[in-house]
C-alpha cells in the first residue's frame, strides 16, 4: 500500500467555563481535525464547531469555518471523500452539512443517541442533504483505515485507526481522552498492572479498547481537544 499522509486540521477553539473543568479554572481548548490523505481519497475526521447563541454565549468559540479549515490543509470542500465523526456532539459535526457529497460514518448508537433531544445542535444531525454511512463496530474505510469503537465520552464515540505503506499505525482519537495526558495515565496504568514487581494494591482499570489500541503498537495518538500527541515511553 502506498504512503498516507495525516494533517491536522485547525477548527478554531472554545473557553469550556470553570464550572466544567477539574481545577474550576476557565480553560481555552482546541478543536482539531485531521485530514487523511490515502490513495483511495480524501478523509476528514471532525468538522468543526457548531453555532447557536446559547452556545455561542456559554463556550465563548472561536471558530475557523469549515472552507478556511481545509484551506489551511490545503484543501477544498469538495476534495473531501469520505467525513468521520468521533461523535457528534455540536464542536466535532459543525460543518457536517457543508459535505452533501460526501458519506458521513458514523456509529449506529452515536446516531441513534444524537437524534434524542438537548443531545446536539438542533439541525447539524439531519441537515438537508446529509447522509450517514452508519456502522456498527469496527469498519474498514480503506486498505489501512478503520473506525473502531472507544466509547466513554459518548457510548457511540469512535477513533480511527491508520496503517501507514511502511506498516506504522497512527490514532486519531479524538475526544475518546480530553487529553494526550489522559491517554498516557490509562497506559501507564496498563503497563503497571502487567509489572509483577509491583505492590499488589488497586489500580485505575482503563477501558477495555484502550489494550486494544496498544496493541496495535501506535508510533503516536492524537486527539480533537489537545495539541500534544502520545507517544510510546
């Protein structure tokens, strides 16, 4: 398989409000995407930060829309084949109705839960024009790239799993930790509970995908709401 080449994609960024955060301090997070070039097409994970005023008042966004986005990548609208969402809550399927053309994939319980009331922004699901390429579980999109599921944040949230030509995995996962330091506390927990130096006691017990990934042996883990990467110790 030939090379894939990953680039992030600058969404713009939003205040989450102390009362939303662990030391109660306002904290401005950022939300990137990322573009999969592969040879079979263009893939976009996430599109961006929707609008609402209530919305608009409380997380105080700034936004980058969804052409200026791409634009950065390099790219046009309509050079993206194929969109995933990691979910679909308002700040990752903002620009989902800027993609007629394009399949959105999607998991069965994240679509399900996400056309339930007070779940998104009214309108982002079911924009006129928008169709879901849903999916239950594991997928393959391309030769090397797979959606499986990390659910926690949402029960439907869903990572992406790229096989570079040289054999190289890259995750992208998005909000299935707020942070690369979330990930690498859920690896180390991993690691310690298989050390048989160790003292016996209770340890944090990481979802079940999180060994999944891991095993995959990723050369690094991205993420939607942080600009540092995981990396294997």
């Amino acid at each position: 398989m030939a090379d894939v080449e990953i680039t992030p994609v600058d969404h713009g960024w939003f205040v989450r409000p102390a009362e939303e955060t662990a030391d109660g301090s306002p904290r401005v997070v950022p939300l990137v995407g990322y573009v999969v070039r592969h040879p079979r097409g263009v893939l976009l994970l996430d599109t961006g930060i929707g609008t609402h005023p209530e919305t608009d008042a409380h997380y105080r966004p700034r936004k980058h829309g969804i052409a200026a986005a791409l634009a950065g990548a390099g790219l046009r609208v309509e050079d993206v084949d194929v969109v995933v969402n990691c979910h679909l809550h308002f700040d990752h399927c903002g620009g989902n109705p800027a993609f007629a053309a394009a399949p959105v994939v999607v998991q069965a319980v994240e679509l399900e839960a996400a056309r339930e009331v007070d779940y998104t922004l009214p309108g982002l699901v079911d924009a006129p024009g928008v169709r879901y390429d849903v999916v239950e579980g594991d997928a393959e999109i391309w030769p090397g790239v797979t959606v499986v599921p990390t659910p926690g944040h949402t029960a439907g949230h869903q990572s992406v799993v790229v096989r570079d030509g040289d054999g190289t995995v890259t995750v992208l996962a998005g909000q299935s930790h707020e942070t690369a330091s979330d990930f690498a506390a859920d690896a180390l927990a991993l690691a310690a509970a298989g050390d048989p130096g160790r003292d016996g006691g209770p340890l944090p017990v990481p979802p079940a995908w999180v060994a999944r990934l891991l095993a995959l042996d990723p050369r690094v883990v991205r993420f939607a709401h942080d600009e540092a990467v995981w990396v294997p110790r």
